[in-house]
C-alpha cells in the first residue's frame, strides 16, 4: 500500500506510446546510427540535442514529424537564440549551432526513409559558427617547464613524463592517448600507431626521437610496477593497473601545468595545441600540421598518398623543438641527403584541394577543445 502522500508514478502520454510520434522516430534515428558505425559519443550527443527540441515541441502540442514545418522550426531557432541559461547568459552561436544540427539531420533521414515527402529543414539556415581560439598555448620553455614537473625516479613520475612527452611530441587527442597500446610503439622506425582516432581512422605518425627514448624508459623501469593482475596491453596505467578515463586523465596533466607555476591553464589539450603552433612557427607546411593532428578528410587528398611517413618524420624533427633528444636545422637536414635519398621538405602537391590556411588549422584545433571538454563535462560548453 502506498503510504499518503506518495506521488503516483506518472502514466507516459500517449504520444510516447505512439509508434508514429516523434519520440518513437528518434528513437529509430538514434538505433540507425549505431547501425551504422556512429560512435556511442555521437549518438548520446544527438539524443541529448533532440531531447531539447522534443520537449520545446511537446510544449507547443507538436508531436508529429508530420507537423514539423520550416516555420516551426525558424520558431525554435528564435527560442534558442532567445534563450537564457540560469546564470542569465544567452546560449553562444556555437551552443545553438549544435542543437540545431542533429533537428536538420533527423529531417533528412525522415525524409530519405519516406516518412515525409518534403524536407522542412533543407533551407534551414544554420548560425554562423564564432572563431574561438583554446585561451593559451605554451611556448617551448613552458612546455619544457611543465614536463620537468613529475619525480622521474618513481614510477608514477617517470609514467606522467613519458606521457606528457607523447602529448606534446605527437599532438593525439586525449581519447587518442587513453587507447594507446604498448605494440603501438615502433622505437626501431620511430613511429606511433594512432588506433580509431576521429571517423575511426588509424594513422601513422611521428613518436619523436625524445618521447620515444621517455616511454622506452617508462616501459623498462616503471610500467611493470603499475601492472596489478592481467595485463590488457593498455600503454599508459594507473595505480590499479587500469587504463585511464578522460576526467583522470584530464586532473593529471592539469595537476603539472599548475604546479609549473607559467601562469597559464589547460591539459591535454594544451600540448595539442602548443605541438601545431610550433611547428607551424618552425616552418612546417600546415598539411603536414594536419596529418599530425588527425585533419585530414577522407574527402579530400589524403597526405600519406603524397608523401612518406618518412617525409613526415623528417618535417617533424626539424619544426618540433621537443622532437629530437639533439634538434637538426631544418636547413642542414636538407642539405644533408644527396641523390636519391634527398628529401624534398616543401609542401605536398596542393593542386587538388584549396589551400588550407592557419584559420583553418586553429578553427580545427577550437573544435577539438570544444569536443574534449564535451567528453569531460558531459556536454558542450556554451560560453
């Protein structure tokens, strides 16, 4: 028996038992994605956003794709444009442009699966996205200040070193580094597999002379006292033998760029950033920038169909000032091979796509924040 004043569970209205609402046609969308190889952060993401316009239009006794018009939805663009979140502050353009997007892309599919004749947000336009640039980037003395942090004569100190090493040789994503695996080292080429990176692409890309030598030194003298039980092959772990999660992962580099005292904040993030800025002040072309970073379209000329791993390999060493255990000149290193083995370190041919310029590379960089910081927080920020 219920006692008094227990609230009865509420009954679910009938449009959210209906097959044709809605909410049961998202909840199909969000199943089509899985189907078809979206990542569980993507899908969650468009539930979240869907969820807001689901709830927008219930408020407004809508509950049909069918009843879904352009000027409804123009209406709903106004309401987020209009909105104001708790603290007073109007969502950024960034934050609506994400609600909207997912609204746009079921319409589509409702309208690719007959659902609808007509797509009533194909001319939705969509606002324009800021140019919000991450707030810091280290200069190399920094950068230098913040790896010297961790006591490299313990294990857990010596395992942060290499880790901030591989962070800020390489560029990875912070999901990048939480997947790494031991066999992803090649020392003997001095390369770095990155698995399933963004688009579930793999590539191969630079380690670095310096990074590599700190993660053989981890591997030999301080990972087997982290493994507790199985081990999973996971590169970098915790104390109890496990793997990271990105909130971990995030508060322990945080942890050593406060302790270095730069006046500056950020994480994981931050070596990404700071890696392109250096190269790209070090003279490196900004596709070899994106092919570090992950960039590159698969609609676009792929990078490793121009040059070599090997080509890349010797534009990092001479722009990265952390790549090398003793840094070449760009110049020497040219003027070093002869013949055949010269390598030729201008940009790879370009005439198939535009140009890719340093907004492009920071706007790219922005969206990479944006996205960590999503993966931490469990949404996007939006101011």
């Amino acid at each position: 028996m219920p006692k008094r004043g227990d609230k009865k569970p509420k009954a679910p209205l009938p449009h959210q038992r209906d097959p044709d609402s809605f909410s049961a046609w998202t909840l199909r969308y969000l199943e089509w994605l899985r189907v078809h190889g979206y990542s569980e952060r993507t899908v969650e993401n468009r539930e979240s956003y869907l969820g807001f316009f689901i709830r927008w239009a219930d408020a407004r006794s809508i509950t049909y794709p069918q009843e879904v018009t352009r000027p409804i939805l123009e209406r709903y663009q106004r309401h987020l444009f209009h909105f104001r979140k708790p603290n007073g502050k109007p969502l950024s353009f960034r934050a609506q442009h994400s609600r909207l997007v997912p609204v746009r892309a079921i319409f589509q599919w409702l309208t690719r699966q007959n659902v609808l004749l007509a797509n009533p947000a194909s001319e939705l336009q969509l606002p324009k996205m800021e140019k919000r640039l991450p707030r810091h980037v280290l200069t190399a003395s920094e950068a230098e200040a913040v790896l010297a942090q961790p006591d490299i004569h313990d294990p857990v100190g010596l395992r942060d070193r290499a880790l901030m090493e591989v962070f800020y040789a390489t560029g990875i994503r912070r999901s990048e580094a939480l997947k790494l695996h031991v066999l992803d080292c090649d020392f003997e080429r001095g390369t770095l597999l990155v698995r399933q990176g963004k688009g579930k692409k793999d590539r191969l890309i630079p380690l670095g002379e310096r990074a590599g030598a700190w993660v053989e030194k981890y591997l030999a003298d301080g990972r087997s006292e982290l493994v507790l039980g199985t081990d999973d092959g996971h590169l970098f772990l915790t104390t109890a033998g496990e793997s990271f999660t990105p909130s971990r992962l995030t508060q322990l580099v945080r942890t050593y760029v406060n302790a270095a005292s730069i006046k500056k904040t950020g994480s994981c993030h931050l070596f990404r950033h700071t890696m392109a800025t250096l190269m790209l002040e070090g003279g490196a072309d900004i596709r070899y920038i994106q092919a570090m970073l992950g960039h590159v379209s698969l609609e676009t000329t792929q990078i490793y169909t121009q040059v070599s791993i090997r080509k890349l390999m010797q534009i990092h060493s001479a722009t990265h000032p952390g790549a090398t255990l003793k840094r070449p000149a760009m110049e020497d290193q040219a003027e070093n091979d002869t013949g055949d083995n010269k390598t030729d370190i201008a940009a790879p041919d370009k005439t198939a796509d535009p140009d890719p310029t340093e907004a492009d590379l920071l706007q790219a960089l922005a969206t990479d924040a944006a996205e960590e910081a999503e993966d931490t927080l469990g949404y996007r920020p939006t101011s």
